[in-house]
C-alpha cells in the first residue's frame, strides 16, 4: 500500500516512520494509502531546513518572490482539475466543491502576488531637523500552519502564500485524514521556482502539533479547527512565546423575517446548510425563523432537500458527497438520536443512507429538525455534518438575542427585504462576519477571515491585510543626516523642532 510521506528540504523524506496512519476513500469506505507520522525528530529536521533556507530567503528581491508566486499561481491553475481530484478522493467533496475549493485557495495565492505594495511601510519626511521617520515590515522566521480535514487545500493556501511571499520560510503540517494535496502544492512551488527548505510538510498527529509548538525555532504558529484544539494551539504556542493565530469552531445561525424572499432563503438554507456535507466552519447549521416565517420556509426547504443528489463525489451529478470517516459519520448519527431523545421534531433523517453500489461509503444523508431549543445539544454543539435545524422566535429581537448569547461568532446572516432591519442586524449582531441575504459571508482574499468570541484566539485573522501583519513586524526607523558643517556635542534632551 502506498506511503504517503513528508516534505522536508525540497524533497520527500526518505526515512521509514515510527507510526503511520490509514488515508480512507471516504465514497467507498475503503482504505486508499498510509500516511508517515512524525515524531520530534522529522518536526525537528523540517524547522532545521526552513531555518537555514530563512538565512537566504529573507533577503531575496521583492520582485523574485512575486514572480515565484505568479508562476505557483500559474502552474495552480494548470493543475486545478488533479488538486481537485485529490480532494473528492481522500475528502469525499462532490468535483465542483473540489474545484470552488481551489478557486478560493487561488484568489489568496493572487493577493500574495502583489506583496511588494502589500509589505510596503510609512515615510515622514523632516520630523526634525534633519531627521525622517519610517517604518518598514520584516518577515518572521520559520511559520508553521496546522490545517483542518475539511479544506486541505484552501486552508493551507490561506497561509503559506502570505508567509512566503512576506519572507518567511514555512512549515506545514495538514489533516492526517486527506494529506495528499500539500504533497501536490509542494510539487508545484518547486517547479515554479521556490527555494529548498522553503515550504516543508510534516503529517501526523498530536505528536507532530505539540513538537511544532514546542519548538523553539518556529516564530509563528497559524491553526484553523476545533474550538477546543484552537483554545489548546493558542495556550501552549503563546506559553512558548509564538504569535499565535488559532481559528475554531462555530454555530452559525441565519435569521429569516416574514418579508424575505421565501425561495431565495430556502435556496440559501439548503445550499449553506448542506454543502460540503456540512463540514465547514461557515456552514448554516441554525435557521432562526421569526413569527410565522417558519410555516412558510420549511415546505420549500423540504423540496429542496428531496431533490438533493447524494453521491460519490466523482460521479456525475452528485451535490453532495460522504463524510471523511466512518467515526464522524458515527458521530453524527449519534448527535441525530440525541435530537430526537430531547425533543426536536425530526423532518428530514440522513441516518443510514446508503448510494447504491458504495453501500460501505461514509454516506449521511440531509437531516433537518424542527422546533429545536437552546438546550439541545443539536443546538449547542458544532456538529460538522449535514444537520439543520429551525429555531422558532416570535420577534427579531428575541433572534437578535439569541445569537448574541451563544459562545461562538464566525458568521451569520438576515434573510430580510427591509433595509432597516438589516442596518439593526449590521449594527447589534455580535459575530465577525456576518451576510446580509448571503448566507456564507466569506470575505474575498483582499479583506480578511475571522470571527469573535469562541470562533478566534488571539487578536489575528487571516489571510487579507491582517495576514500580511501576522506574518511580519514592523521596525521604525529614526535617521538622521546632519549637514556635513554641523558638528558639536549638546548634552540637553533631544527637542523636536
């Protein structure tokens, strides 16, 4: 069975692993490869060449490092279909998702393409006599980025393009579950020019995190999961003394007035609730309807969902795929039976769906609850599958509050027709990004990605204007260049005149 294996100093790694772990075909439920885990020493031996490839990088032109990320980004584009592939094979994406999945890893690959006027510091001529202010923006040293199942290749691309193209040298170690596409993204900076020990991959699993936060080389750590693991990232990576950017996890709600446009929100609901099979941290899993809107919405969500194609996520025509694991899928049927044990009216049940011909697959199908309360665990809790759920709340306020209150704040939206009730919603809603009749808010690579409370450690989002400061410090600059005729010692405090 083929060993997938680690990218340490611009090659694979040839030494044999201590441990390795099973790599599955989710649509067939079979497993596909092995994958090497590593221990202290290869974490050790990938930090050991980003630092001596950091000696150099960092001082290469501007110039060199866009035209290294104008080739990567060419050569992506090029091999957008086989990084696709890669992702409906160990993800269980359906192809398209695969594809949007690569276009918006690209759109944060381009904006790295511009960092010579991204980097770019602040110039104050005559402060003082004789002396100018400016500050300019330095890389970091070796980052390391920790990446999620769900996005292998997009999640990574939110990360290394900026910290390479900045002049930092990098350290990636993705999801052990689907890790073959940071192999393929290893290639392709190769091929388009980037250095040895620039860009280093290390898979594995809490043994691998924990030396990367340990060590004592890697100046920066970015992580993208879980609330728990990011809250566990951002402790033991500032603990170590890293700049620390830790992403987690989310209950994202999306509120429908009686004014929307019904079809749209159904659209919108099945759309962000289900894609992906629900394993995205932006994904709707909470439709809060207000007064009678939920009468009118759910019919048409059920419509919607009725019509859905569950399938292989290479087969054609498929919308939606299976889940990663077979325990995850576990994991899910189990938070469906305790929905149904506590009260919630069960519309639409996934549990035991099976696609013909892949009946061992890791297949859920679309779940939808109804009459859901905040004391479920349905609704506590981040599911990560294909389980919606329909809040009740007789006023915009009470939907208002109830988002308000919950300890996450990634994204939400307002499925409304009334401008003043979307200004209310813009203003009071207490969540990082939120959709105005969008229900998926995520900002384009120019703006950047975070949300509040539990969905974010420490004061970094990325990608965007916040990722470039992530992976830089700023230096002031006080120079001073006296008329050759001054001369002369003044012993006085300096005076700015």
């Amino acid at each position: 069975m083929k060993t997938i294996t680690h990218w340490i100093g611009g090659k694979p790694w040839e030494g044999e692993p201590e441990r390795t772990g099973p790599v599955f075909n989710p649509a067939t439920g079979r497993q596909a490869a092995e994958v090497a885990f590593a221990g202290a020493g290869e974490v050790d031996r990938a930090v050991g060449a980003a630092r001596k490839a950091f000696e150099d990088w960092r001082s290469v032109s501007l110039t060199r490092r866009q035209n290294i990320m104008f080739a990567y980004r060419e050569l992506i584009t090029r091999h957008r279909l086989d990084l696709a592939r890669i992702l409906t094979a160990e993800h269980g994406k359906t192809l398209d998702d695969a594809l949007g999945e690569v276009q918006r890893g690209l759109e944060v690959v381009e904006f790295a393409c511009n960092i010579a006027h991204l980097i770019k510091g602040e110039f104050s001529e005559q402060v003082s006599s004789a002396v100018d202010t400016y500050t300019v923006r330095q890389p970091l040293g070796v980052a390391a980025g920790i990446t999620p199942f769900n996005f292998p290749a997009m999640v990574p691309m939110w990360m290394f393009p900026i910290a390479i193209a900045c002049g930092n040298t990098f350290v990636l170690k993705p999801s052990e579950k689907d890790p073959s596409a940071s192999l393929l993204n290893a290639e392709l900076l190769a091929e388009a020019g980037l250095p040895d020990g620039v860009f280093n991959v290390v898979h594995g699993d809490k043994a691998a995190v924990d030396a990367i936060l340990a060590h004592p080389d890697i100046a920066a750590v970015s992580f993208v999961g879980s609330t728990p693991i990011a809250r566990y990232i951002y402790e033991q990576g500032t603990r170590n003394g890293k700049r620390v950017q830790a992403l987690g996890g989310a209950k994202n709600h999306m509120i429908v007035l009686p004014d929307a446009d019904m079809d749209l929100a159904a659209d919108a609901a099945v759309s962000a609730g289900y894609g992906s099979a629900g394993e995205r941290c932006m994904a709707i899993s909470v439709v809060v309807t207000v007064g009678e809107s939920a009468d009118r919405l759910l019919p048409k969500v059920r419509e919607r969902i009725a019509e859905l194609v569950v399938g292989p996520g290479d087969s054609e025509g498929a919308q939606m795929g299976p889940l990663v694991t077979a325990e995850h899928r576990d994991r899910v049927a189990g938070y469906v039976d305790a929905g149904e044990a506590e009260g919630a009216r069960l519309l639409e049940d996934g549990r035991g769906f099976t696609s013909e011909g892949h009946e061992d697959g890791f297949f859920f199908g679309p779940t939808l609850f109804d009459r859901v309360t905040q004391d479920m665990s349905i609704y506590r809790d981040e599911i990560f599958g294909p389980v919606l759920s329909v809040v009740r709340t007789d006023s915009y306020q009470e939907a208002i509050d109830l988002i308000n209150v919950n300890p996450y704040g990634n994204g939400t939206a307002v499925f409304t027709n009334d401008g003043g009730a979307a200004r209310k919603f813009q203003a009071e809603i207490e969540v990082g990004m939120i959709g105005i009749n969008v229900p998926i808010p995520v900002p384009l690579s120019f703006y950047s990605f975070g949300g509040w409370k539990d969905s974010i450690f420490g004061g970094h989002s990325i990608y965007g204007p916040e990722g470039v400061h992530f992976y830089t410090r700023p230096k002031v600059v006080i120079a001073r260049w006296p008329d050759p005729i001054h001369r002369g010692v003044d012993l006085g405090f300096p005076q700015h005149r």
